[in-house]
C-alpha cells in the first residue's frame, strides 16, 4: 500500500495534482495558500510566478518571529513551485 496520496491545488486557477505523504498534505495546502495570495498581489501575470517565487524565496532566508517555515515546509514549497512551473510551460 502506497503512503502517498493525491492532493488537488489551485494556483493562479490552474488544478495542480501532486503526489504527497499525508503528513505534507496540511503544510502544502497552506504553501499553496500563501503562494496564491503572493500571485493575487502582482499585477503583472506574466511574470507572477517567477516574482512571487523569488519573494518567497528572499523571506524564507530571513529570520522570522517564531513563523519560519520548517525545512519540510521550504522544500514542500519549492517542490511546489517547480511543479506549478512545469505545468504552466
């Protein structure tokens, strides 16, 4: 039996089906989250993905409050992102 199950995302209002390990499926569904409310505020969509990505990116090196994201977290987002890339090429 598989550990993994499919979890559906919508970013920029595509449907994005990536395989996960159920104890990810919280922490994705809010890195998809944060990646669309980073998109919904940059008003050039051509290069949206590639802004917010760079931005995510910069904020994830700085320190944070007690909110930093965990190293599961980071590489869960940037999987995310390289995904999320793939299928908008």
């Amino acid at each position: 039996m598989s550990n993994k199950e499919i979890l559906d995302l919508m970013i920029m209002g595509k449907k994005i089906s990536i395989s996960c390990p159920p104890k990810d499926k919280e922490g994705l569904i809010k890195a998809a989250e944060i990646l669309n409310e980073q998109l919904d505020s940059i008003p050039d969509k051509s290069n949206a993905l590639i802004l917010t990505s760079l931005d995510l990116a910069f904020k994830s090196q700085l320190p944070q409050e007690g909110s930093a994201l965990s190293k599961g977290e980071e590489k869960a987002l940037n999987e995310l992102i390289i995904k999320i890339e793939k299928s908008l090429n």
